[in-house]
C-alpha cells in the first residue's frame, strides 16, 4: 500500500504535468468571467474536437502573413477593452506554436482523455461546426441590393450564446470559444467578399447605363430629314444627274420619304411604312455613293447648301420681324367695332348725361391724381379696374384720361356706362389743348413735316434695319403728352403717370407719399441687362451726346412714374425737352421715340425706386418669373405682344384679360372674347 500511493501520485504527475506546461486548461479556473469577455476571435482555419486542435478541411487554409485585408475580429457585447489591447496579449506566432504542441500533445493521450469527453465535445461542438460550414453557401444568400449576409446577423447571436455557456461550464471553454473565434473570422471574410462582389456588381451596372445610349424620340425623323438632304445632295450632282435610271429612282424615294414623314415631329407620328421607306431611300442613296464617291464634290455641295439656308433663314427673321410689327400697330376688329359702337351710344345722349360725377375732384391736390393717354377703350378700361380694385380707399383716386377726337366720344361712353366705384374719372379731347401747337412744341412741328411722314409710312421692310422705331404711334402728339404734364395739370403738385398696357395689382397710394429728395421723377430701372444702357438709345458717336452723358449709365422705362411736378416747374424740365428736341431735328442723336428723350430731359432728375414697383417685359419675354410677377405693383406688356392681340404670349394674358368683364353688352355686340379680338 505504501508503494501504491507514490506510484500512483508519479503517475498522475507524468498524465497531467505536460497538460499544465503547454496548455491554458487550468487557466480557465482561475480566470475571471470580466477578464474572459476581453478575449476576441482567433483564427477560423482550426477548431477543437475531443482536446485536439484540428485544421478545417472543407474551407481553404490561409497563413496569417498572406492575407491583406485586415482581421474582423468580434468582440462581446460588454467588452469595454479595445482591439489593439487584446491583440497585444497573444501574437499569431505564440498561437501558432501552442496549437503544434497541443496537438502533438493530445495524439499522445488521446486513448486516455478523449473516451470520457467524446459525447460531451461532439454535442457541444456539432452545430457550431455545421454552422461554419454551412456559411460557404451562405454568399448565395446575400441580398442583391446590400452587401451584408444573413449569417452576418446570425454571427451575434452565436457568440453570445457562446459566451454564457462560457460562464456556465469552465471546464469547456475553451474548445467553445474556439469554435466562435472561427465561425466568426470566417463570416467577417464572408461579409467582406460578398460586399466585394455587390459592389463590384453595382459598379459594372453604373457602367453599363453610363454606356447605353438613350435614343432621342425623334431620331427616326431626325434620320429622315438627313436621307432627303442627302437626296438632293445626289440630285445636283453632275456624275449622278447623267443617269436618268437613278434621277428617276432617286426622286421616287424622296416623295415616299415626304408622303411618310409628313407633319411628323416626333417617332410615334410616323406612320407604319416610315421604316420601309427609310431602308429603302438608304439603299438608293447607297447606289448614288457608288456613281459619285468624291467626297470632296458632296462637301462642297452641302457648304452651299448651308449657306443658302443661312440666307433664307436671315430673310424669312426679317420679314417675320416686320408682319410682327405690322400686326401690333393693327387694330383688331373687335376693337374697332367697340369706339364705333360707343360713339352711336354717346351721341344719343342729352348733354346732362355727357358729364362725369365728382368734377370737384379734379383739381384737388390732396387725391391721387393719375395720368393716362390713350386711344385704346379697352386697355383704358383695364388700367382704371385694376387700380381701382386695388385701391384701400378708390373715393381717393383721379383719372385723367386723355384721348384723341376720334376716340373721345367713345371713351366718354365706356366710363358713364362703367363708372369705376367710388373713384373719379375725366376724359380729355387732345384737340382741346390749344396751347398745344407747332410754334410752342418743336415736336409737334416735325411729327406734322412730310419727311417724318413719309419715314413712318413707307412700306418697305428691308428700308431701315430698325423697324420698330418706324410705329406711327410716334406720330402721334398723344405719345409725347407725357412731356406737358405741368401744362396739362397746373394746379396739381403730384401726379402717377401710366401707360395704357400696364395691369395694377397692388394699392399706389404709397407712391404719393415718397420723397423724391429733390428729383422730378421717380422711376424703375432697367440696367440688369447690358442693352438697357444709354449707349442703346443714344448715339455716342455724336459729340454733342459723348460730351454730355456716360454711355454705361443705366436706363429705366416709361409705365408707372411718379411725377413731382413742383420740382418740373422749378428745373424748367419743359424746356430741357424742346432744346434737344430742336437739335435732334435730323434724327443724329437718337432714333424716334420717348424713351431716348426723356432719359436726356431727366438726367440725373431721376429717383431709383423699388423693382417690386414696375415689372416689365410682359410684352417681349415669356421668360418673366412668376415670383416677380406675383410681387409686383404694377406688371408692364411693353412690347409688340400686346395682351389684347391674339399675338400676345399666353401665359401672361390671363393677369390682363381678368379685368374686363366680357359680358358687357357692348363687348358682346362686337364679338370681343379673352384673345382680344375677332
């Protein structure tokens, strides 16, 4: 018995001691569960079976030293250490050498240790060791559209299920552990290929739509039109034209072409047999390539062609220019049944119905006095409602209007037979302004000689290369009215000067209340655009007008201007007007027109007001913003496009055609809808 024992005690010594010395098994005893959660995921490539450290032979074996992307390595859910920290503690050289000496270890003692732990290790380890292999299919899985796998997620879950039956059974943990480390080192390069792969998938698509070309909707016809260029191309060429057969062929295939092309603007307009005629124009013109091969013929050919076309096209912009101007200077027929419809009314009158209410109104400078001159009943009629519309107190407002005796009676009419509520109108003959004559307006004196006459009335389009400036509106004394306003109204200190194509949209009476600081008038200007200088109105050739202003001083407009006409009568601006008036006799210092005299008569008389106040170009450019529009007091149509033409643009009639109320009995009588006239 007492040899027995030391036998013995020597014999588990031989068993157990080369256990302590080359593994970490007892270390699991005396490791505390915090300081096991810092341990992170070693190498997928091993796991351990019944106390060996075996290689996985269903995935590839990598060293340590090949592999260039870096370690996914996952930590436990509580772990506050990070990676470089537990990195430290074990270097892939020490793992390296422990796991050949446990395994050459464990060969030895396999019989005596594995026969108790077989069914416990296999139990614990066998789903882990399914899971990992079932991730080599896992990639197939993946979602098309993200780069994460579903075992990604499942990675988690695993480990830490791992962890509490770390915490449960000591004596395991480390085949457990191992079992972990290597599933998830192999997901963490399975999410990163597959994310590889995604995004290389996604990168080829970006290219591949990057590549295809979108086809236009037109590009049938586009086809199309080059064939009949081509066409006739062939058709005035000397090698081509000496072969009958092909002229005749040739021309054939050009009337297909037309017949199928028609009115088409797009490819769903074509008809049918467009793809026919299209393969078969393309076989002829083939035919014509071999008779004729010169590319230098063709080339040259297709250069006069071009140029041809250019000409054409300067023409036919010439002409549509010109018709423009001519349909804006005719009154349409709706418009010209109205004064003669209104004048019949007028005329049927007693004189006691001929007056206006409120005449008390007309020279009290304490109102809102307003100065309008027309000839138009109509665009009248819509400056006055919209203003009135508008108005915070209309019992405020004065309207001046004055017109010519062709149409004096007729505006009389319309304002007695629709008088504006609460507001006061005065309608004006111009004829009655006897002070207004030759001898005392030198403008008058010209617009009455036979050369301004004949300049204004001859037909010619190609005569003068600015065509607007030939309008017989500016023949018109009405025009230049705007130049006698301290004559016009002498007891008055303030006074709102408008066009008759503007639209009010907000009150005005603010405007009386500005002070001009000592300018005569108050005005919006106009400089935002380059053309809109005084070098585009004024010729600076002329000394007289280099030496006297800047040519890149900004413009403004005529519309809506707010007048001091105590600081007129005190500048003597009348004057200031009838002196250059009589130097510019010949037309050398500016084409016809007020704006160019007015921006010399009130030269640095101006007060810049606000651009919400006046928005032009209502008339000319569709491309006016809505923003501005909407915050303007007042809108302009300067321009040919007038809003009661049919040639106006469509958008911006509506702001304009509001103010008419189309079932007026006498608009009705003359046929007058929303497009102005019939």
């Amino acid at each position: 018995m007492k040899l027995r024992k030391p036998v013995l005690f020597l014999l588990l010594v031989t068993v157990f001691a080369p256990i302590v010395l080359y593994t970490d098994t007892l270390g699991t005893y005396f490791t505390s569960p915090s300081s096991s959660r810092t341990e992170f995921i070693e190498d997928l490539s091993t796991f351990t079976f019944g106390g060996d450290v075996r290689p996985l032979n269903v995935l590839p074996q990598e060293s340590s030293t090949s592999l260039k992307e870096p370690r996914g390595d996952v930590y436990s859910e509580n772990s506050s250490h990070s990676l470089s920290n537990a990195s430290d503690t074990l270097s892939s050289e020490d793992a390296r050498k422990t796991r050949q000496l446990t395994e050459a270890e464990s060969m030895k003692h396999q019989t005596a240790t594995g026969s108790s732990n077989d069914g416990v290790e296999v139990a614990m380890n066998g789903s882990h060791i399914s899971q990992v292999t079932a991730n080599l299919h896992e990639p197939q899985q993946t979602d098309k559209t993200s780069p994460k796998l579903v075992s990604a997620g499942k990675n988690e879950s695993i480990a830490m299920e791992t962890i509490s039956k770390k915490k449960t059974s000591p004596t395991d943990s480390n085949q457990t552990l191992d079992s972990t480390k290597t599933e998830t080192r192999h997901d963490q390069r399975t999410v990163q290929t597959s994310g590889k792969f995604v995004s290389g998938e996604t990168a080829r698509g970006k290219d591949e739509e990057r590549n295809v070309q979108i086809v236009p909707p037109d590009a049938r016809v586009r086809q199309l039109k080059d064939q009949l260029i081509r066409a006739k191309v062939y058709l005035s060429l000397s090698a081509t034209r000496s072969n009958p057969h092909f002229i005749r062929e040739l021309r054939l295939r050009i009337k297909e072409v037309l017949r199928a092309l028609g009115e088409a603007t797009k490819d769903s307009d074509l008809s049918r047999s467009a793809n026919e005629k299209l393969k078969a124009m393309e076989q002829t013109l083939a035919k014509g390539k071999q008779i004729q091969d010169d590319c230098a013929t063709i080339v040259k050919k297709l250069r006069a062609m071009l140029h041809s076309a250019e000409e054409q096209l300067r023409v036919h912009k010439k002409q549509t220019l010109y018709l423009t101007h001519l349909t804006a200077k005719t009154l349409p027929k709706g418009l010209h049944c109205l004064p003669l419809r209104l004048s019949t009314e007028y005329f049927k009158l007693n004189s006691s119905q001929q007056h206006f209410p409120h005449q008390e109104n007309l020279e009290n400078p304490k109102l809102y006095h307003y100065a309008l001159f027309s000839d138009n009943i109509l665009a009248a009629a819509v400056v006055v409602n919209s203003t009135v519309s508008h108005a915070k107190d209309p019992s405020k407002h004065v309207f001046h209007i004055v017109t010519d005796r062709l149409n004096f009676a007729a505006m009389r009419m319309w304002f007695l037979a629709n008088p504006p509520k609460y507001a006061t109108v005065d309608v004006q003959n111009v004829e009655e302004f006897t002070w207004l004559n030759s001898s005392y307006s030198p403008v008058l004196k010209q617009l009455n000689s036979q050369s301004m006459i004949d300049y204004y009335f001859r037909s010619r389009a190609d005569s003068d290369p600015n065509v607007k400036f030939r309008n017989p509106k500016y023949l018109s004394i009405m025009n230049h009215l705007r130049f006698y306003l301290p004559e016009i109204f002498p007891k008055l200190d303030k006074v709102l000067f408008l066009d008759d194509d503007i639209v009010v949209q907000k009150d005005l009476g603010g405007l009386w209340s500005l002070d001009l600081k000592g300018k005569v008038i108050g005005v919006v200007e106009t400089c935002g655009e380059s053309f809109h200088r005084f070098d585009r109105y004024l010729n600076f050739s002329n000394p007289l007008i280099s030496k006297n202003f800047d040519p890149r001083a900004c413009g403004w407009a005529f519309g809506m201007n707010i007048i001091d006409l105590n600081q007129w009568r005190r500048q003597n601006i009348t004057e200031v007007y009838h002196s250059w008036q009589n130097r510019n006799h010949e037309r050398q210092l500016w084409k016809l027109g007020t704006l160019p005299p007015g921006l010399i008569t009130f030269w640095k008389r101006t007060y810049a007001l606000d651009r919400s106040w006046h928005v032009l170009g209502l008339g000319y450019n569709p491309n006016v913003s809505q923003k501005d529009i909407q915050r303007a007091a007042v809108i302009h149509y300067n321009g040919n496009l007038k809003p009661w033409l049919e040639i106006s643009i469509p958008k911006f009639r509506d702001y304009w055609s509001k103010f008419v109320d189309y079932d007026q009995a006498f608009l009705r009588e003359c046929n007058i809808n929303k497009l102005g006239g019939s």
